[in-house]
C-alpha cells in the first residue's frame, strides 16, 4: 500500500507515521484491496486537523477530524475511517449473501398467453 504524507503548517513526525500505518494496516485488513492512502496534518491556531484519504479498489474512504492535539486528531481520523470501512463491507456481504427474491409476474388475464 502506497502511503503519502502531507504536513501543513507543521512536520510529520516518525511517530505520527508509525501510528498512522498501524491503524491503515489494520483497516486495509477489514476493507480489502486497498490501493493508496494519503494522510494530510494541519495547525491552525489552535486546531490540529487530520484528514485521512483510502483508496479501495472499489470506493474511495475519507475522514477528517479535528482535536487540540494532533495524536488525538488522528485516532479520531482513523476510527471514522475503520467505522466506514466496516459499514462498506456489511453492504458488500448483505447484497452477496441475501440477493433479492426473484419475482414472477403473472398476466392480468388468461388469455394473454394464448394470444401471445
């Protein structure tokens, strides 16, 4: 998985790296195939903002959260992000596992089929 690193206004640490590969290894364990990632760090004043971007083969996953410390801001990031992916995978396997019941149209009257 190809991981990109954007610090805005401030430098990504190695340990803000290390928590962020944790936490997508464990998603891309729930999502499946995934592709890239990309992880962007702002400061604002007073804000710290982490905004966490995953590729699928299928969808894209986007989260943005925002806390006074920047750790905190990306828990928060990548427990929205893990929350999505699960919510997609549900999807997934209730659409393979339960498909719809076939319906049979029957004609309105009987003597459609005769004339058909």
């Amino acid at each position: 998985m190809n991981v990109d690193y954007t610090g805005r206004n401030t430098a990504v640490t190695i340990k803000q790296r290390k928590q962020a590969e944790e936490d997508l290894a464990r998603i891309a364990t729930i999502a499946g195939r995934v592709v890239s990632a990309h992880v962007i760090l702002t400061v604002d004043k007073y804000r710290q903002i982490a905004e966490v971007t995953m590729k699928t083969r299928d969808e894209s996953l986007v989260a943005k959260c925002e806390a006074t410390d920047m750790y905190a801001a990306l828990h928060d990031a990548m427990r929205c992000l893990e929350q999505q992916a699960v919510r997609q995978r549900q999807r997934k396997t209730t659409l393979t596992r339960h498909p719809k019941p076939m319906v049979r149209v029957e004609p309105e009257w009987p003597g459609a089929l005769a004339q058909a």
